[in-house]
C-alpha cells in the first residue's frame, strides 16, 4: 500500500456533484480515501483562459495499485462522469482527476509522468495539497510549501466549500472569490 495524493477539478455543469462522485467512486475502485481538502474557486490556467471558474480539491488516499492501473482508475471515473477524454487539453470539463504523487514513485511513461509535472507550479494544486499535508515533499526533497511560496502572483485560489460528514458545505465564497 501506498500513500497517493488526487487532485480534482470541474467546470462543467453540477461541479460540486461531480467532485463528490468522484471521492465516491475512487474508493470504490481500490483506493482508500484518507482525507479530502476543502473546495476551492480557481481561475482556469494553461491552454484556455475563456472559461468557467473551476472548483479544484485534492484527496489523500492509499491503494495498492500500480501507477498505470490508479490513472485506468481515475479516467474510468472521469469518463463515468461525463467527460469527453478526447477534447483539447485545458479545455472546460465536468471532471478532471489528476494523479499527482503516489508515494516516492518518480516514474516517466508514455502516459504518465510522477510525480505530476505541474505539480510545484500550480497554485490550484498546492493549496489544497498543503491543507491535507502542510509538509508534502516531492520524491526528491522538494518541499511544496516553498514551492508555493515561490510563486508570482496570479491564479487566483480561494476557498469556497468544506466536506462536513461526508458532504460539502458553502463557507461564503462568491465564484469571484470574495466574502459573500
């Protein structure tokens, strides 16, 4: 078994519903949540900038699966979710699942690179990551607070919902990130 961490995104349609489905159904699939961050209103970044706010979360869980069969897993959930998995990268999704870290596993395929690539530069990924473990490191040393900490400024990340006994809860964040 090994300690992993998920990151989730959705833009498309009931976001909030497709990121619980998604806590659902992985742990269905062999992998135990262990924890789940708060939801965060994100700025899309990358690609496509003319799009929907993105709610954003990340899991901490542990499994036993090899790499390639955890990302099988986290596509089979994307595509149960509705999303088109042959639409252009960075594009508006009803779910994203993102393998970002799985355990001290640095790993370069065809179809999966870890840890994730963008892992230390995406504010959306590293706040919520740093909720669930203010210490995560990288599998070389590299401490995700500093990388945090380092960079500009910009992408806009604001906490929006919280899981309460299993469900999401509204803290009073408008989809522009200010106090409602």
């Amino acid at each position: 078994m090994r300690t992993g961490y998920l990151g989730l995104g959705s833009n498309v349609g009931d976001s909030r519903a497709h990121l619980r489905a998604a806590v659902e159904l992985l742990g269905e699939a062999e992998v135990e949540v262990e924890a789940v961050s708060s939801i965060y209103v994100t700025e899309p970044v990358g690609e496509v900038l003319d799009q929907p706010d993105f709610l954003n979360a990340a899991m901490r869980i542990r499994t036993g699966l090899e790499p390639e069969a955890l990302l099988d897993a986290c596509k089979a959930v994307e595509a149960e979710r509705g999303r088109d998995l042959g639409a252009r990268r960075h594009s508006p999704r009803a779910l994203d699942v993102d393998l970002l870290l799985l355990g001290e596993v640095e790993l370069r395929t065809a179809r999966l690179t870890l840890p994730h690539p963008e892992v230390s530069s995406r504010r959306f990924v590293l706040v919520p990551l740093l909720e669930l473990d203010p210490d995560l490191t990288l599998p070389d040393g590299t401490r995700l607070d500093a990388a945090l900490a380092g960079l500009p400024p910009g992408q806009r990340v604001a906490r929006g919902v919280s899981w309460v006994n299993g469900r999401l809860r509204r803290r009073g964040i408008d989809a522009r990130g200010g106090r409602r």
